[in-house]
C-alpha cells in the first residue's frame, strides 16, 4: 500500500453503517495488524471478509456475522503512486 504512516482496510453493516460485534472484535485490519496476519512471499497480504474465515486464514479474516459487508480503505500519509494513480487496489473477489 502506498502509505507512510499506514492504512486500514475497515468493515461496516451496511444496515447501520455501525461496525459488527463479533467474537474476534475486529472491525478491521491494517498494517499495524502485519505481524499478525499471514503475509504473502513478496510481502502483500490477502484479506477475507466474510461469515466464516477460509481454512487457514483465520488471522486475515474479519467476520461479517451474516451482515452485508461496506468496506472502507483508507492510506493515511499517501504516497505519490496514490496521487499519480500509478498504484491500482485489486478488485475484491470472491472467494467460495
């Protein structure tokens, strides 16, 4: 992610745009949260958002406890690939 300081990937309800208890408390994951999460070889990360976390994935998961998921990302300190629209977030994509 192109962000000095760091970024923050959040889930909302979508009904009440409120975050969603669940039992892992975890609105959300970002890169403060690296050292927890599985990370990829050339050091990007998946993450999962969803009612159940896929086998193995349990610490890139933020349950959805059956409610409609609205993502938010946000890069706090961007970097110039944000600005000059060089840097390209994937697309979320389902996972079954």
């Amino acid at each position: 992610m192109p962000a000095r300081e760091f970024w923050s990937l959040t889930m909302y309800d979508r009904a009440t745009w409120a975050f969603v208890n669940n039992p892992l408390d975890r609105a959300g994951l970002g890169s403060f949260n690296k050292d927890q999460m599985k990370m990829n070889p050339d050091g990007s990360v998946d993450l999962y958002v969803g009612p159940n976390a896929p086998p193995g994935q349990e610490t890139n998961w933020i349950p959805t406890m059956d409610k409609e998921p609205y993502l938010w990302l946000r890069l706090y300190g961007p970097q110039d690939a944000f600005w000059t629209k060089t840097f390209k977030m994937p697309d979320v994509e389902l996972v079954n």
